[in-house]
C-alpha cells in the first residue's frame, strides 16, 4: 500500500513540474538571435547617424592636428620645465583620439565587437582587480556620503595639533629671550639671535596654518545653504534617482508576485476544484518549487530594471547579496535537501503514520512548512516546523491504541486510587480522584501503570470461608447458594446487567475454615462501582450464610504461658 502511495505521489509531482517548467517556459523571454539586424518595413535615421560621424571624424582630426603641434613643440622647446607639462597633453590627447576612434569605428561596425575577431592572448583574472571594481561605486559613494564629516573631523585634529606646536614654540621662544638678557660673547650672542629668528618663522608658519584650518573649519560649519535648502536638494536628487529606481523595482516584484499568485490561485481551482490554500497539503513540493521559481523570477526582474536605469550602486549591493545568499546554500543546502525528502515521501517521517513525539504517540496528518501531528484521543495538535521532522521516524499506525484511556473513562491507579478522566488534552490529562481534581502531564500519565476498567472491564477476586462443621455439603451445595446470593445482591445494587461471569470454587481446606475462591467478572460500564462490587460480594456471602445457617468461623489463637503449665484457649476475631 506504501509503494502504490509512493508512486502515486511521484506521478501528482511530475505532473506539477511539466506544468511548472511550460509556466517558466512562457515567462522568460526569448534570446535575441541578432541584435544588429533591422526588421522589414522600418527605417533607420541615417541622415543622424551621417552627422554623429561627421563630428566624430573631424574632432578626431583637430586633436591629431593639435597633437602633432604638441610633438613639434616638444622638439623645438629649450626649457626643460615645459617638457613635464607637454608630455602630459599629448598623453592626454592620445586618449581621447583613441577612444574617439573606437566610437567611430563601434558606429560603423554597427556594434560589433571587434575582439571577437582578432587572435588575442587569454588574459589572466586578476580577482583583487576584478572585486575592487565591482566594490568601487560602493566605497565610492560611502566616501562622499561622508566626506564632510570626515573632513570637518581632520580640520579639529590638525588645528588641536597646530595649537599644541604653538605652545611648544612659545616655550622655546621664551628660553631664547632669556638667554638674550644675559651677557654672552658676541658668537654666542649670534647663535642665540639666528635661532630666535628661525623660531620666530616657525611660529609664523603655525599661526598661518592655523588661521587657515579654523578659516576653513568656520566656512565649512557656516555654508550659504541652510539645512532645509540642503536636505531638499538630497531628497529631490534622491527620488529622481535611486528613488526612482527603488519604485520601479519594487512596482515590478509586485506584479510579478501578485500575478504569480493569481495563477498559482486559477491552477489549484481548475485542478482541485478548491481555493488556493489546497495545494499546500496536497502538492507540498510543487508549491515551494513554484514559488522558488517566482523568487528567482522577480530577482532577474529587479537585476533587469538595476541594469537599464544604470544603478551601479544598488547593482553591486544587489550582487553583493547575491552572493552571500549562495554562500550561504552551503549550510543551508542539506537541512532543504533533507526536507525536500519528507515532501517527497522517501524521508523518514511519512503522512498517516504513527510517531513518537516527547513520549507521546500522534499521528501525521500533513507535512509541510509547518507539519501537523495529532492524536485521535488528545485534544489539541503539535505543529512542528518542516526540519524539526528529520530527527523523528515514523512505522504504520495498524490497530494501535492511541491512548489508555479517553474522557469520562473510569481507571485503577497503581497505588489503588481510583479515578474518573475529566479532561485528557496534548500537555496534560485531568483525573477526579476521591473527590478532588488533578492534572498530569501527558508523558508522565503514559509513564505510570494504568489499569482502564471502563474500556477493558474489570474483574474481582474475593475469598470467603465457612466453618468446618459444614463439611459434608461444602462441595455440592454452598459454591451454587453462594452464586444465586451474589446474582441477587447485585440485582439490588442495579450491577446485575454488568455482570458477565461468575466463578465460585472450592479453594482449600484452611486452619479453621473451609475457603471458597470467588471472582466476579464485570464490564467497563461497572467501573465507576469497582469498590461497591467487592463489598458487594461480601455482603452476598454473609446474606447467603444468614439465610442457609451457615456459621462463619473465627480464628484460634492458643497462647502459651511463659512457665510452661497448662494452656489457655481464647478466641479472636480476625
């Protein structure tokens, strides 16, 4: 019966994926073949195309003219600080005639990629150089974001350091002026003179610094623009921009989501006959592999609509997390591939099997994100999230008692308490006993030795005695009076109906009486008077003697005395 499930589970999944990869087949769109060819019936603008290469060509003809002037000057000149400058502008020129050559030629070529076609060297990847390209927009754009502040932040620093220099000078100044009081040779005095002078420089120099870093500082924190002037033009530059793309990123995964839905919606209605949240116990894994698809869909959608707009800084964050999410397939790939078992019913854990779960039994009645177990006799369900499941097993559930026991059940305890289930829920199971309620947790209920009187019946074992003197007839007449007497007791206890066997037999021929071995055998819808039947039978037993004279035995007790003399007889009532 599994086998034939199994395949009928793989066959409903095939299903689904033919139909799933004809949806995807219909939404991506189809390769271009040639994107230089031009469709009958259009017409190209030539005559703009002519006038974009005319100005090309003749701009690539100035900056040659103005190149070879540079060369003839570079020869002709004499003075060797022009030559730096000359070879910059002509390093200068060379680039832009180049790349207004390729410009022309890209127009002429109508796009076509040149390298294709001519034997190059393969190039090794140097990835440094490649992620530092892919990063730069990024650091680029974190640098101007934070170039005020970062420049306000130097500014304090090199003025407390300008400030600290001063000092020092001033110091230095003031031991020279000292110094110069004294009376000192005319060398030493010409010392002391050409070191104030370079000091007296020096702090100059610092002063001016300084007034110059707190002239900037001053200028940078009272700018023209005020804040409000400032933010405005942030924000209008903001939503033109990346805004702007933002929104139309975010307007395209919508529809696409939303479309993907509905179709999702009319393909659960024309295959089920239901609404939409069908397919989610039934087609587990068709559902997840379709929506995987749709993620995958509005990714490319908002890679497409990064690219046109020319967003290099959001392209490289989207990339960037891109990445990370495939790096991080390689923790999650085993815990989605063990999952991807139990959806498709290979895992150890199967639907409408029987599973332990905190020592007690349930029932699979679905897996999916969240996979439902419950237990036909507990109220409530345990919804255990999909990964949870592949530490469980499951085994067919056959004709297993899925619980002891179930509301309103009378049961024996193992210490002889008997007890009435109120409630019997997934955490805990409520129990009357003598007239007082309890609560036990689900698992230690499970863990103690029950005894179920209203589902299994119950039977009592009693033992009764009569005195010797009644010998002769001990085996004939007193085991049938004693069942007529406990049928007759039990009518008037109204347990008459419940009874469903009765054994009276003559046990053993004790000390000083003849014993009897009565059991009585009731159905559970006795076990409420488990206690009342045993004094039941008693109480028929001693009916039964009154009735037929049968005298009722005591125990004899002889008690020696403690000089050895004759010994005295008495007798106690056991």
């Amino acid at each position: 019966m599994n086998t034939a499930r199994s395949n009928s589970i793989i066959s409903v999944h095939a299903l689904h994926f033919a139909l799933l990869l004809t949806v995807l087949a219909c939404l991506l769109p189809a390769p271009a073949i040639a994107q230089n060819t031009v469709t009958p019936g259009t017409e190209v603008d030539s005559r703009g195309v002519i006038e974009n290469l005319e100005k090309l060509k003749l701009s690539i003809e100035t900056k040659r003219a103005t190149s070879r002037e540079l060369r003839e000057q570079l020869r002709q000149t004499g003075d060797s600080t022009e030559i730096p400058d000359i070879e910059k502008k002509l390093e200068r020129l060379n680039t832009e005639i180049t790349g207004l050559q390729e410009s022309f030629e890209y127009v002429l070529l109508g796009g076509a990629n040149e390298s294709l076609v001519t034997d190059q060297p393969e190039q090794p990847i140097n990835w440094k150089a490649e992620l530092e390209q892919i990063s730069k927009p990024l650091l680029s754009s974190l640098k101007e974001l934070t170039a005020r502040p970062r420049q306000i932040d130097s500014l304090h620093r090199e003025i407390d350091s300008r400030e600290t220099q001063l000092k020092t000078i001033e110091k230095a100044l003031g031991s020279l002026a000292q110094f110069s009081n004294m009376g000192l040779s005319p060398a030493l005095a010409e010392s002391v003179r050409q070191l104030t002078t370079e000091w007296e420089q020096r702090r100059d120099d610092t002063q001016r610094l300084l007034d110059i870093s707190n002239n900037t500082l001053t200028r940078l924190k009272t700018e023209s623009t005020t804040w409000k002037s400032t933010t405005w033009e942030a924000l209008t530059e903001f939503v033109r921009g990346r805004g702007l793309t933002f929104l139309i990123a975010l307007v395209i995964s919508l529809a696409i989501w939303f479309a993907s839905k509905g179709i999702l919606s009319l393909y659960w209605r024309w295959l089920y006959r239901a609404k939409h949240n069908t397919g989610i116990a039934r087609a587990p894994l068709f559902y997840y592999s379709y929506r995987l698809a749709t993620a995958i869909i509005i990714v490319l959608a908002i890679l497409m609509v990064l690219y046109v707009r020319g967003d290099v800084l959001f392209l490289t964050l989207a990339l960037i997390a891109i990445a990370g999410a495939a790096l991080s397939l390689r923790q999650t790939l085993p815990r989605y591939t063990a999952e991807l078992r139990l959806l498709l019913g290979v895992g150890p854990v199967r639907e409408e099997e029987r599973i332990v779960y905190n020592g007690v039994p349930y029932l699979v009645e679905s897996l999916s994100i969240y996979s439902v177990l419950r237990n036909p006799l507990l109220e409530g369900v345990v919804r255990l999230p999909l990964h949870t499941m592949n530490s469980l097993v499951s085994r067919p559930a056959h004709q297993e008692a899925w619980f002891p026991c179930k509301a309103s059940d009378y049961i024996l305890f193992a210490n002889g308490n008997l007890g009435r289930v109120l409630r019997q829920t997934i955490e805990f199971v409520e129990v009357a006993v003598q007239d007082a309620s309890i609560q036990i947790r689900t698992q230690d209920f499970l863990s103690q030795d029950i005894r179920n009187l209203t589902r299994d019946g119950f039977g009592i074992a009693s033992t009764f005695g009569i005195d010797y003197q009644h010998q002769a007839i001990c085996l004939e007449s007193v085991p049938g009076r004693f069942r007529e007497a406990i049928i007759n007791r039990s009518a008037q206890a109204g347990l008459k109906d419940d009874i469903k066997d009765i054994l009276v037999e003559f046990k053993s021929a004790g000390s000083s009486s003849l014993d009897y071995q009565i059991y009585v055998l009731f159905s559970g819808d006795a076990g409420n008077a488990y206690f009342r039947a045993q004094r039941m039978i008693q109480q028929a037993c001693v009916d039964a003697c009154n009735q037929e004279g049968w005298v009722i035995p005591f125990t004899q007790i002889t008690v020696h005395s403690g000089n050895g003399g004759d010994s005295s007889t008495g007798a106690l009532t056991s």
